[in-house]
C-alpha cells in the first residue's frame, strides 16, 4: 500500500489500491448471486421434470442456462477476490450481456409503472437498477484490477506531479468518468503508460491517482477529484 509523506496513513489518507471493502463486497454478492441461481435450478429441476409433456433432455435444456449463468457468477466472484489482474475480460463477458438483460427489464417495468402505478410495480423496477449498478460497478473494479496489477518501471515522480495539481471533470457516475480520466491522460500525457491506480481519500474528498510513464522514463503523478461521482 502506498502513501504520500504528510498526515498519517498518507497526505491523502487511506490509500486503496483498489477499495478493499467494496472488492470483498461485489465479489460477495457475485458468490451468493451465482450460488443462488444454481440453487434454484436444482431445487426447481424435479417439479420442471415433472410437467406434463416434458421429458428430461427438454427439462434439462431449459436449465442448463441458469445453471451456466451461477456458474459465471461464481467465477467473476472468484476473480475479484484472488485480485485476478485479467479479470476485465471475464467481467466484460458476464456483465455486458447483463447490463442488456436489466436494461430491458427495466425498459418494461417503466412500461409497467406508467401502465399501472403502484408500489409493487416500483418495488420491481429497484431489482433490474440494482443490477445495472452492479454490472457498472464490477467493470470498474476489474479495471483498476487491472491497473494495479500491471507492471512498471520504479521511475521518480516529476516535480509537477504534487498532490496540489488536482484534475476536476464533469461526470454524473463513475461509469462516465472513468473513461474520462483515461482520455485526458491519453490527451496531456500522450504515449504515457499507466502503471498504477489507487484510490485515495483526504478528509471529505475522495481523488483517483494515476501514476503514468513517459516514453522517456519520467513518470507523472495525477489526481482526479472524482468526489462528485465517487459510487454512483
């Protein structure tokens, strides 16, 4: 864990590479997500099996996709607790297609709520938002997996690099300014690499630290205030 020089634990504070918390959180719910919707294959196999007209490779066909689906659950809940730097690629398989899923979901339950307001109609419509934010969130935490785990050159950080020098970008969500931060870097720092990302927080504000490489060796440290978007 790194810090900066200054105040305890850091000039900046706590600095997470990536959140801990929320990592053992989202691969938490990933594991009893998965373990669930196997649960309720196999519980539910035997009355399936049992209707009329259904024989058993039949019955078996309409479950095998649920079983499959906990099985990647699962495997996305292993990668982000064993911190797997290549999980982007396995969250990226699972996620996408569930973000289309609760999309679509969510498409007709405001259809529902606008044909039929009600409580029950709002209740139904947390489920499919709940899981695009938790489609959003894994990507992102996968990424900064990603980044943390890669390798780079142990370089001096450049005097312009201070933690004064605070980056601020509009964005409503992480979702959207993640992939801002990566062009502003592409676009100041042009054929910088990244080779490392933390998280960091001082006080009430919360900063995404980029520590990037230059072809010609020197490495740049930059804060991006991401305190207005930080979680959501």
């Amino acid at each position: 864990m790194d810090s900066e020089p200054g105040e305890t634990g850091g000039k900046f504070g706590n600095d997470v590479e990536p959140d801990d918390s929320g990592r053992v959180f989202l691969a938490s719910v990933w594991l009893l997500a998965g373990a669930g919707l196997i649960y309720v294959a196999l519980a539910g196999s035997p009355a399936l099996l049992a209707m009329p007209g259904l024989d058993r490779r039949s019955g078996a066909l309409l479950l095998a996709p649920l079983i499959l689906v906990g099985i990647a659950a699962i495997a996305v809940s292993a990668a982000l607790f064993l911190r797997w730097r290549h999980a982007r690629y396995l969250v990226a398989a699972v996620t996408w297609p569930g973000t289309v899923l609760f999309a679509w979901a969510l498409v007709w339950c405001v259809i529902g709520l606008l044909a039929a307001p009600g409580s029950e109609t709002v209740v139904a419509s947390v489920v499919p938002l709940l899981g695009l934010l938790l489609m959003a969130r894994t990507r992102r935490l996968a990424r900064a997996l990603a980044v943390a785990g890669a390798p780079g050159p142990a370089a001096p950080v450049s005097p312009d690099a201070a933690p004064e020098h605070v980056v601020v970008l509009e964005a409503s969500s992480s979702v959207e300014g993640a992939p801002r931060e990566y062009r502003w870097i592409a676009e100041h720092l042009p054929g910088g690499e990244v080779t490392r990302q933390a998280l960091v927080q001082r006080g009430d504000r919360v900063y995404d630290r980029f520590d990037v490489v230059l072809p010609d060796g020197t490495t740049h440290r930059v804060f991006f205030d991401i305190t207005a978007y930080s979680g959501k």
